[in-house]
C-alpha cells in the first residue's frame, strides 16, 4: 500500500485520537472503554509505517503519538478490566481471523489425523496398540466402563478440585508444547498436532469400537469445543513463529521471530484462557454421571456453536477502523 494511501485511509483515526489525548491531558476526561482497543490500533499502524519504510515524518508522527498514549495507558487504574474487556470482546477473534490460513493448516491436520484414525478402528481394531500402550488402553478402559462402580474418575484424583488440576495440567501442557515447537520452522506443529490427533482420535475411536461410547461421548462433549479449539489455535501459533523464520521479508529473521512472537503470545493469552475453561467443565461439569447423555449433547452442541459464532463474528464491528 502507498504511503498516501495509508494516510487516507486511517488519517480521521489519528486526528481522533490526536484530540482525544490532548483534552485527557487538560482535563483528564475519560477516554473511552475503546480506548486500549484504539491503543493497539495505534501501535499497528506504526509497525506497518516502520515495515514500509514511510516517510520520517510519518513515523514521527505516529511514535509520539504511540509515546503519549502509552503514559496514559498504563497508569489508568482500571487498565487489567478494561483490557480484559476488549481482548475477549474482540481482540481475540480477530487475532484468530487474522491468521485463519494458520488456523485452517492446523485444523486439517489435527482433525483429519483424529478422524482418519477414530474411523480407522471400526476396521482395523488392533491399529490403536501401534500408537498407544496397552497400559494407558487399561486406564481407559477402566475409567469408561459403564459398569464400573465410579466411572469417569481419574484415579489419580480423589476430588473434583484435584481433577480440575490435573486436567489443566495436561491441557496447558498439551498447548504449550504444540505451540513451542513452532520454533523448529513449524515442523515440530505438523508433528504435533498429527501425535495429538491420532492419540485423542486413538482412545474415541478404541472406546466406540468396544461399545464404551455411551459413557465417552456424553463425557467429552461438553468440554470438547474450548479444549480441541484451543490445541488448534496453539497450531496455528507456532506456524506463525516458524514461518517467521522461514520467510521474514525484509526484516532479519531475529527481528521477524521477535515481531511474529508478539502476535503469537497475544492469541495464547486466549487460547491458555480456553484451556482452564476446559479443564474447569470437565472436571465440574462433564463427570457428573447422574445427567443423561441428551443433556450433555445439548450442552456440547451450544458450546460448539458458541465457540464458531465467536471467532467468525466476535470484535467485526471496530474490525475497519
């Protein structure tokens, strides 16, 4: 995009925002709940000034204004609400549309590997001992049976609070390390998420075959949306770091990493939030056994329709400022 391209299409903005700091700093009048949103909006427009290699001027300009609204930003008492506020009312989702070619890479591999290998053990039973011990099948088995005396309980876990630790635990890890291996030129995600794929899809695809399914499905369809969401979108972050690598532009791949790593940490923040809201349902909600298996599908269905309505909708509205 041309330099007066770029000035006309986001001028009205700066002038705004230019008048808006100016009556803060005589009056401190309040600026607005949009005002970390227009912050960030700011700091945007100023990297891409930067990337392009504007006129001095131009750069000048938008630092200074950059500077003053970040000596306001950060000493506004409520700036962890209001930033609350605006990330999950929007800043998320459009960081996750942002990066949907990322996001639709690690949606095929990571659902392709689980269905492919879930569908495949209606065929090929004996697969799953390839990619999963016979200890852990035990455990599963053990935990799903529905005539066992207390299913559902992991026997690690004596309490629903214990368990809601340990299923964060696992969650986060599972993310943290989709995420991390990003780092090895995204290699590292395509083989994570094709593990973590055809292990989840390993133990649904076992539990079905051997008739468990009325005691799984009704568990993992309530946490199900927030927690495979969430290990697709820790893909989809660590592509972005290791394409950085691969192909920085005119930056040097350092600078490239450390500009990509920025935006990639922002989406964790809600993807890490998705794996506690996860961990939370299924350790509180999902193992209650006196519910029927209808309740909890109707519950499932709604998240999984919640979770698609806000990321393809969520923050369009302040999305062409």
């Amino acid at each position: 995009m041309k330099q007066s391209e770029f000035e006309t299409r986001h001028q009205q903005f700066w002038h705004e925002f230019e008048q808006k700091l100016a009556l803060n700093q005589q009056s401190e009048t309040h600026l607005g709940t949009d005002f970390p949103e227009s912050y960030r909006l700011l700091c945007h427009h100023l990297s891409l000034a930067r990337t392009r290699h504007y006129s001095p001027l131009l750069v000048e300009r938008l630092e200074k204004l950059v500077i003053n609204a970040q000596q306001i930003f950060y000493k506004r008492k409520t700036h962890f609400l209001s930033s609350f506020y605006v990330y999950f009312s929007g800043g998320f989702s459009r960081a996750v549309r942002k990066d949907w070619h990322w996001v639709a890479v690690s949606s095929v591999l990571f659902f392709g590997a689980f269905f492919g290998m879930l569908v495949s053990l209606q065929y090929y039973p004996d697969m799953v001992y390839t990619v999963i011990s016979a200890e852990q099948i035990a455990e599963m088995e053990n935990m799903y049976n529905p005539q066992s005396g207390d299913p559902l309980r992991n026997s690690d876990a004596s309490s629903d609070f214990e368990m809601f630790g340990f299923y964060i635990f696992n969650n986060t890890g599972i993310g943290l390390r989709t995420f991390a291996s990003g780092l090895f030129f995204g290699i590292g995600c395509v083989f994570t998420l094709l593990f973590n794929g055809v292990v989840i899809g390993g133990i649904a695809g076992h539990l079905t075959y051997i008739g468990y399914g009325s005691t799984f499905w009704p568990f993992v369809s309530g946490h199900s949306a927030l927690e495979l969401t969430a290990i697709v979108l820790s893909g989809a972050a660590g592509f972005k770091l290791g394409f950085s690598i691969i192909s920085p532009g005119r930056k040097t791949r350092l600078r490239a990493l450390r500009d990509s790593a920025k935006e990639a940490v922002y989406l964790m923040y809600g993807v890490a939030t998705m794996f506690v809201l996860a961990a939370f349902i299924e350790a509180y909600w999902s193992s209650i056994t006196e519910l029927t298996p209808m309740i909890k599908y109707s519950v499932g269905v709604i998240f999984w329709l919640f979770v698609i309505l806000y990321f393809v909708f969520a923050g369009r509205k302040n999305a062409t400022r």
